[in-house]
C-alpha cells in the first residue's frame, strides 16, 4: 500500500495530501480509511504541500 501511496503523492507533484489520496484510491477500488494513509505519509515524513492562491 505505501507504493501506491507513494505514486499518487509523487505523481501530483507532492501537493495531495491524505483526504485526496484517500480519495483516488477509493476511486480506484481500495477500501481504505483516511487516518491509514495519514499514518503511512507520517511515517515516511511526506507532507502536503498547499498551493496559495495567486490574487
């Protein structure tokens, strides 16, 4: 599961963060909860990184 976790965080440019890998693999047929992927982006240290809004 990390190496799934790991290719839609590297493929969004690690901008997604849990709710939306959480999100795309439900999608994709992976009944997995939110705090899962949470505990596997935390123990390798990936955080999500918030684009701000261009005014």
């Amino acid at each position: 599961m990390t190496k799934k976790v790991e290719e839609i965080y590297r493929n969004s440019h690690e901008i997604y963060g849990s709710p939306k890998i959480t999100e795309m693999l439900n999608q994709n047929g992976e009944k997995v909860s939110q705090r899962y992927i949470y505990s596997i982006m935390r123990e390798n240290s990936w955080k999500a990184r918030y684009v701000k809004p261009w005014k």
